[in-house]
C-alpha cells in the first residue's frame, strides 16, 4: 500500500473530445464550416441524443488537419488537466479517421503532433499513455486496418487498443484484431456497457479477453461481479454517461463502487460536453460517496492508469 496521497489521473480523454471550444470556432471560421446545432447544443448543457454527439465529435475531427492541431488538441487536454490538479492522463485516439477515411493528414503528421503535444504534457509534469481507438460499428475489416495502419514504428507512447462508438459488432468477433494489437504488447480495453447490451461488457471479458472496461454503466449486478472478481478496471466519466446513456436514471456509480468494482474517474470528450476532473468528483460527491469512497477513486485512478503502467510486455 503506498502511502502518498494518490495521484489525479484523467482515466478516459479523447483527443478530438479534448479540443476547447475557442479553437473549434476559430479553425471553422478559417475552414469557412458553420458549427453544428448539435454543438452548440452540448455546450448549453442541452439533452442531446448519441447521434448528435457523433456528429459533433466528426465535425471536430474535420477540423484537425496539421500536425499543429494535433498538438493543440493534447495542450488543451494538459491545461484542463493541470487547471484540476490532475497529474496525468490516458489519451484515446482514433488516427485511422484522420489518415485513412478523410486523409486530412499523413500519419507521420499526426504522431510527431502527438509526440510534441506529449512532450510538452511531460515537461510539465503529467503522465501520458496513448490508446488507439477503433470504431465498433464500422466492424472488424476496419479494426485489422486500424493495426495495419500503427503496427510498424509504433511510437513508445502507444500503450493501448481500444474500441469505441456503437456496440453493435459482438466482441467475439473482435477477439483476432485483439490478439493482433496484444501481439504489438498493447493492453486491451473497450467501451462496452455504454449504448448496447450489458452483455456486452461480459462478452468483451470472457471472449474479446479487455482487460479494462470504458462506461460499462449498463452493467447489471451478475456483471459487476465479474468486474469484481477478475478486478477489471472501469473509467466512469459522469458528465458524458448524463447526456450519452439517457436510460440511466441514476448513475450506479455508488453501487458499482460498493460492489467493489475498481472504478476510476475520466472526463471523457471534456471539450464538447463541458467537464474537468474537478467537476467529476463534485458529481460523484453529490451521488453520494463518502470521502473514503472519493479517495477510492483516485487511488484505482492511479493504480490501473497505463500511463503509469505503460505497456503490457
Ligand atoms: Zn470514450
């Protein structure tokens, strides 16, 4: 057991997510884009639907197409970190839509913005890891092609695979382009017991073999024991379960904690839904957690961060 207060990790941030919304509105005045209501929207706090945070989240993206704005996308992430007294974070990724769909830039680009944004991340104190992300919905053909597109000089700092999106493609079907990037010693996660199935995130265990869960917030309580029992990671990111799983009438954040899953705390896409780390943990003070249970979350935050875990082999 250390004895140093723990460490503030950001678990779950994506780089596009991560982009203020200054930056936004200035690169779509340049690009001559109009913003999409559904933006707008998210920023107001407004209810959105899954649909309306994809197109926002693909219109961001349409805007990054140098290797500065990857680098500003990360320096954001580093500001809102620092700002919340976080000491870190695991940075989701998903270069395949950049390169390969819309060839907005080469990849050489966007790991040297990467590796820019990082070093400046580093400098100023924080851990950083880098987990690729893969689309679920867009199926398995495209997950072989997101590893045919990293595996070769694959950078230090990548330390994760990830799916993300829609869970319609079962995990079992993803288990080989799972084998493939675990090959590459890249840890395995997935966002799973979000918007499908709680099977879902059993299945993503038992057949895909993750290794950590994103969300899993749809878990029923036969799943949280798993979770429990193979002491699977959760990030849970409290502002996006509000507007991305409207099922949710209460957040089982305290139950899922009490049910001695190790859950830690991420914000997720903090640059289209407004949040931070400090406005996480105001969220989960006011479920209900004790300072005991608060401190929890910080303590899996940093034990199972892979920013400070860094690769599988
Ligand atoms: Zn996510």
């Amino acid at each position: 057991m250390s004895m140093h207060p723990p460490r503030h990790i950001d678990r779950h941030v994506h780089l596009e997510g991560g982009l203020d919304p200054t930056w936004i509105r200035a690169r779509a005045q340049e690009q001559d884009k109009k913003l999409p209501d559904s933006l707008e929207g998210l920023w107001k706090g407004a209810d959105r639907s899954f649909e309306d945070f994809i197109e926002s989240f693909l219109f961001i993206a349409s805007l990054i197409r140098s290797r500065d704005a990857i680098r500003d996308a990360v320096r954001s992430i580093t500001t809102r970190t620092l700002a919340s007294g976080g000491h870190g974070f695991d940075l989701w990724c998903s270069p395949h839509w950049l390169v390969v769909q819309e060839k907005q830039l080469p990849l050489e680009e966007f790991w040297k913005g990467l590796e820019e944004g990082l070093q400046e991340a580093r400098t100023e104190g924080l851990a950083t890891a880098v987990v690729i992300d893969a689309v679920n919905h867009f199926g398995i053909d495209h997950g072989h092609e997101v590893i045919d597109l990293i595996h070769q000089d694959l950078p230090d700092y990548v330390v994760g695979f990830s799916t993300g999106g829609l869970e319609r493609v079962p995990f079992r079907e993803w288990a080989p382009v799972f084998d493939r990037a675990r090959k590459l010693g890249l840890r395995i996660s997935a966002h799973a017991g979000e918007n499908g199935h709680p099977n879902n995130v059993r299945e993503a265990i038992m057949e895909g073999g993750v290794s950590r869960i994103v969300h899993g917030v749809l878990s029923d309580d036969e799943t949280l024991q798993l979770l429990q029992v193979k002491s699977i990671p959760v990030d849970i990111c409290i502002s996006s379960n509000r507007i991305l799983v409207p099922s949710l009438v209460q957040h089982p954040l305290p139950h899922m904690l009490r049910s001695g899953v190790r859950c830690a705390l991420g914000t997720d896409d903090p640059g289209i839904i407004p949040c931070s780390l400090s406005t996480e943990e105001t969220h989960a003070r006011r479920l209900g957690l004790t300072e005991e249970e608060l401190e929890k979350l910080w303590v899996h935050g940093e034990a199972d961060a892979w920013c400070l875990l860094g690769r599988a082999h």
